[in-house]
C-alpha cells in the first residue's frame, strides 16, 4: 500500500515477474502492472504503486520487503526488513 504522496509502505517479492532478480541483499524489482495472468502482457505505467515507490525514491524513504518463500509447496511471505531504493527506471 501507499500513495503518490506518502510513499510506499510495502512490497513483496514472489517471482511473479520475468525481468525480478533477487539477489538476496540486493533485487531489482520490476514494479506492478502489464502482468495479466502470470505473464507480462502490456508496458507497466508510472502510476499507482509505481507512483508511490518513485516518491520513496526521491525523499530516500525505505520501504519494507517482505518475501516469498516456497515451504512445503506453499507460499510463505517472510518479512526481510527495510530496504533503500538505490535506482528507478521508467
């Protein structure tokens, strides 16, 4: 959650995107939007969540990352702490 004008509270990674990488102590998360149905169909839009995430970016506000994490066949989100948002592409 989070706004334009606030930031963004939260995001969880869960490999739901073809351009993720998760390093561990660094990722590069691909944003929300242009995913219908588990593939990425449309160009994701500045807006909404992505709005949000550009504020945390340039007031160098973190944002907390949850994960998900494959246990016994399930997806479990594991809160990993607060991260700095370091890059932004648009």
């Amino acid at each position: 959650g989070g706004s334009e004008e606030y930031g963004a509270y939260a995001i969880c990674l869960s490999g739901g995107y073809k351009d993720d990488e998760d390093e561990g102590d660094w990722f590069w998360y691909t944003g929300m939007g242009g995913n219908t149905g588990g593939k990425q169909t449309f160009d994701q839009i500045m807006d909404r969540g992505n709005l949000a995430l550009k504020t945390n970016y340039e007031k160098g506000m973190p944002v907390r990352v949850c994960r998900g994490k494959k246990i016994d066949d399930k997806i479990t989100y594991v809160y990993e702490g607060l991260y700095r948002i370091t890059d932004l592409k648009s």
